[in-house]
C-alpha cells in the first residue's frame, strides 16, 4: 500500500513547507504592519492585493509553466515566494508591502497549480478519493503549523521573515530532486459567471459572499486580535482554530444536508455565523481565552458554507461539467475575498476592532437572505439524485487545478 502513494509523497512534503511558509508570512504581516503603524486600510488592502495576485495566477500561471515546464515553473515560483518573504523583512513599508502581497498571490497561485496538476496526475480513480483526502489534510496541517510558528517566535525582529525564506527553499527541494514523470501541461482556466448562475444562483451568490467574509477574518483576524490586546500566541492559536473548528465540522454538516435540502443547511450556518459574529460585537470580549472559544464557534459554523455551496451547485450540474463548476465557485469565492478586507477595514476604522464582525455578519446574512428567497422559487433536487458530499478547502489554498483531483471526478472518462 505504501508503494502505491509513494509517487505523491514527495510532492506532499513540498507542499507542506510552501503551505507553512504561506501560513506563516500570511500572519507575520498584519501582526508586524499592526506593531509598525501600518493603518487599518492599508492592512485591508494587503489581503485585496494577495487575493488579486492569486484569482490572476489561477488564469496567467498555467501560460508560464506551459513554457517553462513543471520543475522549473515551481522553482521559479517557490524562489519568487522566499525573496518576496525576505523582501518583507528588509523593507517595511506599508505600500511597498501591498504590492509584494499582489506578487505573493500571483507565485503561490501558480506553486500550487503546479502541485495540483501532479498530484492528480498521480491520482487514480481507485484512489482519487485517498489522495484528496491526503492533500486536504496536509493543506489544513501545514497552515496551521506555519501559524503557530509565530507564537514561539518575536514579529518585532527579522528571524520569523528568514524562517518563512527558509519554508519557502525547503519546498523546492522535494520536487527538485523528484524523478517522477511530469504531468500534463495546464489548461486555461475560464469564468463562465453567467452559466454559474444558471445552474444555481444560490451556490453563485453564496461563494462571493462567502469569500467576502472569509477574506475579511484571513486578512484582518490577526489585527483584531492585536488591538484587543491579546498575546501573539494567543493570536496564532485563534486564527488555527477557527479553520479548523471549520473543517472539524463540515463532515456533520454535510450529512445533515445530505438528508434535507442543502438550502436549509446553508442558511442556518451562515445565520449562526452572523449571530455569533453579533455578539462579539456587542460583547467585545478582551479575555484571550474567551475570544479564542467564540471565534472558533464562529468558524465552526463560518468555514462549513463553502462545502455545502458546491455540494448544491453539483446537485444541479451534469458530472461532465463537475470539474468547470467547482473551479468557477472557487473564482468567485476569490472575487470575494478582494472585496472583504477593504470591507473590514473599513468599519473597523471608524467604529472599533470589533468592526470586523460587522463585515461578516453583513456577508453572511445576506446569504442567509438570499438563500431563503431562492428555496421559495425553486424546489430541492430529491435526494436519490443528489451528489454525495464531499469537504472542500475552507481556504484560499488551492486552485480550480484542485478540482480534478475530487473523488467526484471519477466519474469522468479521461480519454
């Protein structure tokens, strides 16, 4: 059995260190631009330019590794990732930090296409499903390893910088040295909004909103938690938990909504999300403790609607279009994610830290709202015809690539 998943291992362990690294320098900025003054707009701004950079290298970045190949496109990536990290350390500045956030997008869009493309090359239909599973798992350890690297370490000086360097190197090697066949080269990816909508207005809308409050906690949680007054480490535990309290229960969730309409399931979480979020706000809590225990609700129920939106929109899709609906959700949710920090930023500026939830208890009950309406204007599809659901990333960390290495896909011919 080892030998079966021995081609994807080295791939894993590249993975591994470019996620810690992605996680790590994700939460080094804020906290870092928060201690230098940086303001509220500008730290919004980094986390619209991030996921700008990234929604471009899922369309340009398959051009660039067509032309350079596989290896040498994820080395000219990962090296980019190590420089702009360094870069970071050497030079703070606020707007210069905004547009190397633009350029760590774009090199670790186009990183993880690469990993992606390989890994479902390797990936068969008898053990797709293990090998996503396997991806999924080292995606949600390495982010929060990467994060928790922070707490042992000190934002002020330039060590947490180097480290990320370091994560950065680590990840090429791996693959540098691999001697597994390359992949296939990338296709294009294409946006088809208009033809999202029609296969399910709710599962279209839902993604950009949910983006929206996604984006807004990635990019402004760390900063919320340094204006309160919260230790680093506290800060570092808070932001892992969240994702995975989210991960921890989009398994239950999924079976709820297996068995009653996805609809239903999808308007609940996102009004518990906005309800929690309230009262944050209203509560404003400063004991680490207890902030760490509310927001990790809020994930739990936050990082549960992306799964469930592209369960509804392949309710309705035909399995030959699975793969270009999944990757268009996953477009749109970075849409979102380029309008929610600068949302958050905003009321964040002018009323308290406690702003951010404001942001995303706005996205996420107007897609309880929205949700609603629709499950009057079109009936459910019965269970017996539904797709079985299936966890899906609760973060922008991978790329509509990912989508041909769902389980799902298996029902594809790839002649």
């Amino acid at each position: 059995m080892f030998a079966t998943y021995r081609p994807i291992l080295s791939l894993l362990r590249g993975t591994a260190f470019l996620l810690a690294a992605s996680g790590l320098h994700g939460l080094l900025l804020p906290l870092r631009g928060q201690i230098e003054g940086f303001s509220t707009a500008s730290l919004g701004l980094m986390g619209t330019a991030w996921a700008g950079g990234f929604v471009a290298g899922c369309f340009f970045a398959p051009r660039l590794v067509r032309r350079a190949g596989h290896v040498r496109a994820f080395g000219a990536f990962a090296a980019s990732g190590a420089i702009i990290a360094l870069l970071t350390g050497l030079i703070i500045d606020e707007y210069f930090w905004i547009l190397l956030r633009a350029f760590t997008g774009f090199t670790m869009a186009g990183a993880f296409m690469v990993i992606e493309s390989w890994l479902n090359e390797k990936a068969t239909n008898e053990n797709r499903g293990t090998v996503f599973g396997l991806y999924m798992m080292v995606t949600y350890a390495s982010i929060m390893g990467g994060q928790m690297i922070v707490a042992g370490g000190d934002v002020r000086s330039a060590s947490l910088f180097m480290i990320t360097g370091i994560l950065f190197c680590l990840s090429l090697i791996p693959t540098a040295v691999s001697t597994q066949s390359l992949p296939k080269p990338l296709q294009d990816v294409k946006l088809d909004v208009k033809g999202l909508y029609a296969n399910s207005p709710v599962s279209a809308v839902a993604c950009l909103l949910i983006g929206i409050a996604n984006g807004a906690w990635g990019t402004l949680g760390a900063v919320y938690g340094a204006r309160i007054g919260i230790s680093t480490a506290e800060i570092a535990l808070m932001m892992s938990l969240v994702v995975v309290a989210g991960a921890a229960m989009q398994l239950p969730a999924g079976r709820l909504s297996d068995k009653t309409d996805r609809r239903f399931v999808l308007a609940g979480a996102a009004f518990g999300a906005a309800l929690v979020a309230v009262l944050i706000f209203l509560i404003a809590p400063r004991s680490g403790v207890f902030v760490i225990v509310l927001t990790a609700a809020y994930g739990a129920f936050a990082y549960t609607l992306y799964s469930i939106a592209v369960a509804h929109a392949n309710d309705h899709a035909r399995s030959e279009d699975f793969v270009k609906v999944s990757g268009g959700l996953l477009l749109l949710y970075g849409f979102g994610t380029m309008i929610g920090p600068l949302l958050a930023a905003a009321l964040m500026g002018s009323v308290r830290p406690e702003g951010l939830f404001i942001a995303t208890a706005l996205a996420h009950l107007s897609l309880a709202g929205y949700t609603l309406l629709r499950i009057q204007a079109r009936a459910p599809v019965p269970i017996e015809n539904r797709d079985a659901f299936k966890t899906q990333p609760a973060d922008r960390a991978v790329t509509p690539e990912a989508t041909r290495l769902d389980p799902r896909r298996k029902v594809e011919t790839d002649s």
